[in-house]
C-alpha cells in the first residue's frame, strides 16, 4: 500500500459515521488532502540532489455553503491531514521549514463542491532573546521575518539557522550563521548594514546579489528561501 493509500484510510475512517454525511455531496477531506499533496509535488524546490523544499503553510478557498460546513470541524481535519502530509513529504525527500499550517477561507466566487489551494514555504523563526513590545515600539527600524519583528538596536544582529544566530530562521537554504546586520547609532541618524558571513546561498538586498549593503527603511532582503524587511516598528508591512 502506498503512502496516498495509507493517507486515504486514514482519513476515510476519521471522517466516518455522522463526520462523514456532514460532506456528503460537497468538498471531501480526501480530496483536500490529494490537491495538498499534488500542491507538494509541483511545488517542490531542488536544494540538493536528494532534498527538495515545499510549501508548508496551506490557505484552502472554499464556497459559502463548503465553508459553513467544513470549518466546524477544521481542527479535527487538519489534525489528521497535517500528519499524513508529514509522512508524504518524508517518504518523497521533501522538507518543510516550519510546521504544517493548513487554513480554511471564504471564496464567494467557488460553486458547491470546488476549492482552491495557495501554498508558502514559510520558515519558522526564533529569537535568541524576545524583544518586548516595548523594545520593539522603541526602536527606529525593525526588522520583519514572516511576522516576527526584531529591533534594530546597536550593535545588530545575527542571522541564521544555528543556535549561535540572534534571530534564528529554520530554513535549510539558510546557513547556520549567514549574516550580520550591523547598526551604528540612533534615531535618523543610524547606519544599518548587511553582510555576508561566508554563507552557502549568499545574500540578495532590492533584487541584487550581495556581500555587503547598506539598508534603510523599505529594503528588502532574501537568504535561502526567506524575505525579510526593515520596516518603521508602527508600520502594517
């Protein structure tokens, strides 16, 4: 029995009984699971021979009759889903950044019985030492990593995917210690610059291929498969 297979019995048996009339006629667990994993495959992103990245964080659109019934019971599909997606990926060389995020949102313009499915690869992100919101309100510019912000304080920071990182990414393209963003002064007068640390994958700052670059509000920045910003700390970007 195959992996599909195996996901498929698992997920018939935890939608069976009054779970499963509940579906009867509209979207089909089964069938989001198969659209999640064929989203794996064509989504999936060589980083070396035998690895390959794809998406972990999953928004499924549905119609306003599927959304109204299956969100009620979106914890208990995505405990069962999530899992078996794990087990796809591991068994396919696949490898997630972060955990397996599946959400469910209203698509007024789908008919009964179809939906669509948007994907990231979104890496998790840790602090060394969390900023308060204090801290982080205080600062002139922070820097944003898939929600999480960090200020921008003297001396700067770290970043990478080791223990040794002060902003810590779980990315795989991401060395353990890929770069240092460092800050002099602050207020309008502060100086902010990137710099590579000797990473695999390199840095790119606006769209440019870099070792070193000054960075100022708005700049955007990519390592591994990650973009980060420098953003105003009472900004919604």
């Amino acid at each position: 029995m195959g992996v599909f297979d195996r996901v498929e019995k698992k997920l018939e048996n935890a939608v069976s009984g009054a779970f499963a009339r509940a579906f009867k006629g509209d979207v089909q667990p089964v069938e989001i699971t198969a659209r999640l994993q064929r989203e794996l495959d064509s989504e999936a992103k060589l980083l070396s021979r035998d690895r390959k990245l794809v998406p972990n964080e999953f928004t499924i659109g549905l119609s306003q009759h599927d959304y109204d019934r299956l969100t009620p019971y979106s914890k208990t599909l995505n405990a069962e889903i999530a899992p078996q997606l794990r087990d796809y990926a591991a068994e396919s060389g696949y490898i997630f950044n972060g955990p397996v995020m599946i959400e469910y949102s209203l698509d007024a313009s789908l008919p009964v019985g179809r939906f669509t499915i948007t994907s990231a690869a979104v890496a998790g992100v840790d602090a060394a030492e969390e900023a308060t919101p204090s801290e982080i309100r205080a600062a002139n510019l922070v820097i944003e990593v898939n929600g999480v912000r960090h200020p921008l304080t003297p001396p700067g920071v770290t970043i990478g995917r080791g223990t040794d990182a002060d902003l810590r990414i779980n990315d795989p393209g991401v060395s353990r210690l890929h770069a240092r963003i460092g800050v002099v002064g602050t207020g309008r007068g502060q100086q902010i610059t990137i710099e590579d640390l000797g990473s695999t994958n390199g840095i790119t700052v606006d769209g440019q291929r870099t070792r070193q670059a000054t960075l100022t509000l708005g700049s955007r920045i990519e390592i591994g498969s990650t973009r980060l910003a420098i953003v105003s700390p009472v900004s919604d970007a």
